[in-house]
C-alpha cells in the first residue's frame, strides 16, 4: 500500500517574462456581448467550455498532436485573442508565449478578460526537479543541470508546470476559470459557478480512483520511460516514479541509466513500463525487450490531444480515466 502524501513543496509565483511577443493592434472585435474566448492549451480549452456551457466558446490555438508549453504561435494569434472576450493561461514561464500575450491584453485590450488559472495556487507550485529520479513529490534542483541558478534568479524560479494532472488541483483552476468568466459576464456568473460546480463532481471520481490506486498498490514504484509530467500526482498520492530521464523533455539517458531502471524492474517484478504517448516508445519499448517487463503502456499528461481522441470525443476526463487510470493500476500492481 502507498502512503498519501498530502504535502506540496511550497514555491513563489515565477513573474518574468520570456521576452516580447508580437503585439496586436488595431480595435478589439467586442460585439457588447460575451460569447468567445481563447485558452492557451487544450486542457484549459476543455475547461472552459464545460464552464462557459451555451454561453460562449473557447478555441484552442495548439494544433492537435502538440502540447501548450515549449509551443511558439504565428503572429496572427495575438490579434485573433484581442478580437474575442476572454483569455484563459497560466502564469508560468513553460508558457511564456501566453505570459507574453497575457501582457499585451491586459495593456492594450481592456475589452478581453484575462484569466489566469494559477492564480491562488502559487504557494503549492513544485519546483521544477530536474533530478533524473522524482521520489513522492520530493523536489529540488540538481547542481549539475544545464539550468543554472542565476538563469533561475533572472526568470523568478521554474516552477512544475504540470499541475492540471492533479484532479484536485484541477477543481481549483476550474472554480478560478468560472469565476473569472463570472467577473466578464456577471448575467450569466450563476450559470459558470454551477457548471464548475458540475465538473468538480466528475473530478472528484478522478481523485476517488487515484486514491484507490494508492491504498491498493502491490509495489510502490513504477517506471516512467520518458520525462516525467506526473510530480503532482506523486505529491498527491505517495506514488513514486523512476524515469531515466527525469522531468526534462531535453534530457537523454545514459546506457548505465537504461541499465539501472532495468535492474528496477526485475528487482521490482514490474510488469508494465510507462511512457508519455506525446513521446516516442522506443525507450519504454526497449526497456520491456531487455527486461522481466511484459509491456509498454501509453499514458498522458493531458496537456493535449490526439485525433484519435478527439475523434472519441475525450476531454480531460476521458484522457485521465481512460488512459491515466488503467494503466496506473497495472504499472503499481493495483488491478
């Protein structure tokens, strides 16, 4: 059985800006009445539909296949966001392009609701561990990485930007989202608070099954063959997942990293290897081929979507219970 950890790392809000983005001009496209918005992934896209309701809706700018953060827009997307009512981001260096567009509107489109989902979770941020193992939510920075400590001073400090894994975490943004779109539209505050209200309940069959996971797992580690998105979770419900890679989508193991994490297995009777189905599965492939492992099973950060997904119909939920869940339950022996 895994322990919970209810414990987050406290960390500052990070402020700085990644430099300028390309600046809308010209009027905003403010019809007098609010019906359409833009949010900065897919994650928060899904969200605020499900707030928003019939009310409005809300594009996302990502192309399906890729993630929000590391993403770079065309110049076209800060004069699209001015034209609508409402920007919903998170205040993050991950997505500085979206801090960037963030500033614009509120500077110069006083018509445009900007929505910031992390405000008021600054405190539970985790820092950005670029250790090549996370062990329950334990953080820390690494003195060998390539980020150095007067890069972190200059940008106010890397924070995990992952947070929206977090079920709980996720009812938060969700209610900051319904509010924020409360603030922009009081006719319709009522409708938004509901919705969300709505939402928190499926969320709350999310966290439900990730406890689950945890009182009943049969070993209390798992690998993940790839940078490991899932720090929240591990904070969240005591898990511990080993990655050859650590956090860092730049990292690449070394042999004698691939040769420890397979040693893991076998010492742990791992049946199952994760890996980000953002990524390739070669490493999580090989390290089942060289190993006591059976196979190598997809999951998601649920930072974006597929077309295969969206031709499902998924939204978060569906990526967290029917990819995220299952195959934490093999990988932690929980089945």
């Amino acid at each position: 059985m895994l322990r919970r950890g209810a414990g987050l790392a406290a960390a500052g809000t990070a402020t700085s800006l990644a430099g300028c983005s390309d600046a809308a001009t010209g009027d905003s496209g403010d019809s007098g009445e609010f019906d359409a918005g833009y949010a900065a992934f897919f994650t928060l896209s899904d969200w605020a539909n499900r707030v928003a309701g019939d009310h409005a809706s809300f594009e996302d700018p990502v192309d399906v296949g890729q993630l929000g953060h590391g993403w770079t827009p065309d110049g076209n997307l800060a004069a699209d966001v001015a034209s609508t009512d409402a920007f919903v981001y998170l205040d993050n260096p991950e997505f500085s392009w979206a801090q960037d567009l963030a500033e614009t509107l509120e500077s110069d489109y006083d018509t445009v609701a900007v929505i910031d989902g992390l405000a008021g979770l600054e405190e539970d941020l985790l820092d950005w561990n670029h250790s090549h193992e996370s062990d329950g939510g334990e953080t820390g920075h690494d003195d060998g990485e390539n980020q150095s400590h007067e890069d972190e001073e200059h940008d106010g400090g890397r924070h995990d930007p992952h947070v929206w894994v977090d079920p709980v975490f996720a009812a938060d943004i969700v209610d900051t989202i319904a509010s924020g779109l409360g603030e922009a539209d009081p006719d319709n505050a009522d409708a938004y608070a509901d919705n969300a209200a709505a939402y928190a309940e499926e969320l709350e069959a999310v966290d439900a099954a990730f406890e689950s996971i945890a009182d009943e797992a049969a070993r209390d580690v798992a690998v993940m063959a790839g940078h490991n998105s899932f720090q929240y979770l591990e904070a969240r419900y005591g898990f511990r997942l080993h990655s050859p890679v650590g956090v860092s989508p730049q990292n690449e193991p070394t042999q004698s990293e691939i040769a420890d994490t397979i040693e893991l297995v076998n010492a742990e009777g791992i049946d199952a290897v994760l890996y980000d189905r953002f990524e390739s599965p070669t490493l999580a492939e090989s390290i089942v081929e060289n190993s006591d492992a059976t196979e190598a099973l997809p999951v998601t950060p649920a930072g974006g979507t597929t077309r295969e997904w969206n031709d499902d119909g998924y939204g978060y939920l569906e990526q967290m219970t029917e990819v995220n869940v299952p195959a934490f339950e093999r990988a932690f022996g929980a089945q």
